[in-house]
C-alpha cells in the first residue's frame, strides 16, 4: 500500500514538472492588475486583438531579477548585473516560436528590479503608451503576430527567462509562462470604399496619366482600414512631377497640417545650404568656436570648439547625446523641460570615447543648435528666410512652426505641413535643387546631403547624409536606392535614386515600435510594386 501510495505521488511529480510548473507566476489579465492580493480567479484565458479592452501580463516572481541574474553570474555586484542584463522574452503562436526579444538594460523601474514585488506588465492600452512592454508588444506584432494571429483562435505562449551579456549572451532556464486563446476580430470593411481614391482639383500638381496596379491599391487601403497597418493619416505620390496618388484615413484631409516629426530636420540641412549659398554661412565646416563664447558654457573643452556644422547636421558630433539611450544626458526628453534649448545643448559634455565626424548618434539637441545658429547669422532670422527662400517658391502658404521656449522656430522637429507640401519638398531634391524651373539649392548640396557620410548601426540598416537616410528597397528581387526623411510615428518622404517617384506618408504612430516598419512595408510590397506593374 505505501509502495503504491509513492508511486502514485511520484507519477504525479513527474506530471506536475512535464506540464511546466515554474516558482514564478505569470498571468493574463484585460484589465490593470493590482500588484499585490492575489488577483487569479480574475486572470483570462482568452483575448481578441481590436476590442476595446486592455491587456496585461501580472508577473508574480518568486526572486527579484537582480536574483535571477546573480545566478547566471554570481561574481558581479548588483549594479554590474543590472547594466549587462534584463528579462528576455519568447513568443510563441500554437507551439511555435515566432519571435525573441531580451530588453534592453534600461527597460523597468530601478526599484522593480531590487525586490520580488509583482510587476504589472502593460501590452495594449486605450490610455498608456511609450512604455518598454508596449513597443515589446508592437515589435512582436510587426515582425510576427500581426500576419500569424487572425480571425481563427490560435494558442499564444509567452515564455519569461532572464539573460546577461557578458562577452556573449547567457539565458536562464523558462522562468515562467502563460498561455491565451488569441484571435483577431476582423472590422467591417465596405469593398466599394477601397477603390484608390479620386483626386481633386487644385492640387497645385498636373495629374498624372502613368498606371498604377488598382489591385494592390485597394489590398492596402483594406489593410488599413482592417488596421493592419495602423495610425496611417496620408500617401502622397509623385511619378514624373505629377500626382499620381493622394489618399488620406483617419479624420485627416488635403488641407491637414500633420505634424511630421523629425521630417522637418531635413528642412534644417536645406536652410544651410542656402545660407551657404547666400553668404550668410561661410561653408558646413565652420566649427562652433565661430559662432559661440563656449568657455562661457559647462564642461568646455578643444573637442567641443572643434565640433563641425557637418558633424551637427550628420549626427556625428561627439557630445554626450543619444536620443536612443533614455540614459544619455544629452537625449531630448532632457531638453524639452529646459529654458534654453541652445544652452543646454552647449553645457554638454563631450563623449571622451568618441571623435567629431567619425561616429554616428541620433541627436535632435545638434540639429537644433544649427537652426540657433542660422537664425543669428541671417538678418532678420531663420524664420523669414524660410518663408521667402524655400517655403514661397513651392507654393507653400500654410505651415505651423513648432518653437523653443525663446519662440524661435525648432530646427529638431514638428514643422507641421500638408502632404501634398511634403511632396513638394521631396520633388525639390529629387530635382537637384530645382523646382519649377528656378534653383532654389545648389545642386552639390543635394548630392552632399544624400552622400553615405555616417555608416549606421547594425539595427538600422542603410547610411546617414546631412540629415537624411537612405537604404535599399527590394523589389522583384531588384533592388531601389530610396533617400530619405523620417519622423517620429512613421512620417516619411522617400525620394528614390533610379525613379522619377517621390513618395509621402504621413503617419500619427507616434512612440510605436512599428511606426517605421509598417511604412517601409508599404512602400516596399504595395506601393512601388503598384508603381513598377510588378
């Protein structure tokens, strides 16, 4: 009998461990879980993506992740630990892996590091955004869930390590899983509606007579009106100087002055060309110590007085400034609440690991600083300049500038315009310069802001000129040079090496992992395909 009774108990042990039982717990919730209490009768085992509910993730740790990373490397101190490693996430759809992500060092509150208090976790949500565990969500969509989860429930498993990067990457045994039903609820979608939109009168643009593929014109304005791809405000295209295409979603129209994001640092690089042009500049290789007293500043240095304009307008100054890092001192959330954009800029410490000109950091801080010193070395400043040189000869009459704390327009950002405007900038520099038969930018310029000046990191592939990208598209297996502008959101104007096209998205996924993705995708499997007859 007590033969038996062992037995039994270690059959069931055996089970128990086969089906995955781990010290900490991890459960669904559709709603903001309370941290502590015990919430489990409340947890759900279902979910359907594009209802008006939340979704969380309740983490309830048996140790806190400091804990779990002293035993993947038990001779480093808390603080070493805590810099080198994070939770690591696996996604999993009906058994399947799809996609991996280990978070970033910086990701998660200090203090929900050190104890075993439950985390809250936050995945979709009508009312948060910018957090690390929604844009971890978003990144899993984009690259994966948004194609796999459908109308159909599928079994969705996400499975919780803890990892440390110490030379190579190291992993912890599954320290927890939960498992949901997901499905996707499809929207209504009135096919009559999909059709490519009509055109209007008075543009400003003759229209064009070139063919455009209706078919995947209409299988992408499903895709957007099923939110597929999401937050899309505007497409604007040019083929030859002519419209071709102009659509708007989501409330927006032609007259819509959008706030495009860091698009308008592109603009900041077209002002300094024509105030070199005019005089007002002497070349982009004048260095700070021409413009600026910067012993007068925090933290001077010679390496400060010898940053360039062109290392300002290609993101390769060496200061201490990585809007990518939410560490760096120098990222722009540490601007925006100061008086003075301009002195805190110069305040900066330089980056003693880093050269001016020779590596690349996204920066608006610098970009900024450009347009403080056009706006003094142009009588009259910047503002009025813009308007005469560049903004009037395009036709353009409405825009909005956003401003420092002293007024002045913003060289990092958020000069809002409508679409069809966007397109006239973009055709400018497809044009070398020209618009309409009248050279407003020297045509060196444009070649000198579209040149490969800054090799970009490994996550970002492509190369950075004078505040401009550009990449490869692929098409057919063909490949199409695309230069770029780009902002926040998913705001875009590709101008294209090969192709008499210019191509506007105007986009308001602002702080979305996916903004950037989904609109590359746009261009690449519908819209230069539509274009190509491919």
């Amino acid at each position: 009998m007590i033969r038996k009774l062992y037995a039994t108990v270690f059959l069931f042990t055996l089970i128990f461990l086969a089906l995955g039982s781990y010290a900490q717990k991890l459960d669904f919730y559709d709603f903001r879980p309370k941290r502590e209490g015990g919430q489990a009768s409340l947890a759900i085992s279902s979910y359907n993506i594009g209802s008006d509910k939340d979704l969380y993730l309740l983490l309830s740790p048996e140790n806190s992740l400091q804990a779990e990373l002293a035993k993947l490397a038990p001779t480093l101190t808390a603080e070493e630990l805590l810099a080198i490693g994070n939770y690591s996430f696996d996604f999993y759809v009906d058994g399947k892996q799809v996609y991996s992500e280990n978070l970033g060092p910086g990701a998660i509150l200090p203090q929900d590091k050190v104890t075993n208090r439950p985390l809250d976790i936050v995945l979709i949500s009508s009312s948060r955004s910018g957090l690390w565990s929604i844009n971890l969500w978003d990144r899993f969509m984009a690259k994966a869930g948004m194609s796999i989860l459908s109308a159909e429930p599928k079994v969705l498993e996400i499975r919780l390590k803890v990892y440390v990067e110490q030379n190579a990457i190291k992993h912890s045994s599954t320290l927890a899983e939960a498992k949901i039903n997901m499905k996707r609820v499809p929207r209504i979608v009135d096919p009559l509606k999909m059709i490519p939109q009509p055109i209007a009168a008075g543009s400003g643009f003759k229209l064009s007579k070139a063919k455009l593929n209706k078919e995947l014109i209409i299988a992408l304005n499903t895709k957007i009106a099923e939110q597929t791809y999401r937050m899309i405000n505007g497409i604007v295209v040019l083929k030859k100087g002519e419209l071709l295409l102009e659509q708007y979603y989501n409330g927006e129209n032609r007259e819509t002055l959008h706030d495009p994001r860091s698009v308008s640092k592109s603009m900041t690089a077209t002002l300094t060309g024509m105030a070199i042009r005019d005089g007002y500049i002497d070349s982009e290789n004048q260095m700070l110590k021409e413009f600026y007293k910067l012993q007068d500043y925090a933290n001077y240095s010679s390496k400060k007085d010898s940053v360039r304009l062109v290392d300002l307008l290609s993101m390769s100054a060496a200061f201490e400034g990585n809007d990518d890092v939410e560490s760096s001192v120098g990222n722009e959330e540490n601007m925006y609440p100061t008086a003075d954009y301009t002195k805190f800029t110069l305040d900066l410490p330089m980056d003693p690991a880093r050269q001016n000109g020779k590596s690349w950091s996204y920066f608006t801080a610098g970009t900024n600083l450009v347009m403080d010193i056009l706006d003094k070395q142009i009588p009259n400043g910047v503002e009025g300049f813009a308007k005469s040189r560049l903004f009037e000869p395009l036709g353009i009459s409405k825009f909005e500038w956003a401003r420092t704390p002293q007024g002045k327009p913003f060289g990092g950002g958020g000069l809002r315009l409508r679409a069809l405007d966007l397109a006239k900038y973009g055709q400018l520099y497809l044009n070398g310069g020209l618009y309409e038969g009248k050279r407003l930018l020297e045509k060196l310029w444009v070649k000198k802001s579209f040149s490969p000046l800054q090799v970009l990191p490994a996550d970002r592939p492509g190369f950075y000129g004078l505040l401009f990208w550009n990449k490869d598209f692929i098409v057919a297996g063909k490949p199409y040079q695309v230069y770029y502008s780009s902002g926040n959101g998913g705001n875009k104007i590709y101008m294209f090496n090969d192709l008499p096209i210019v191509i506007v998205i105007t986009a308001s996924a602002y702080g979305k992992a996916f903004a950037h993705s989904q609109a590359d995708e746009i261009v690449e499997k519908y819209l230069l395909p539509a274009i190509l007859g491919e």
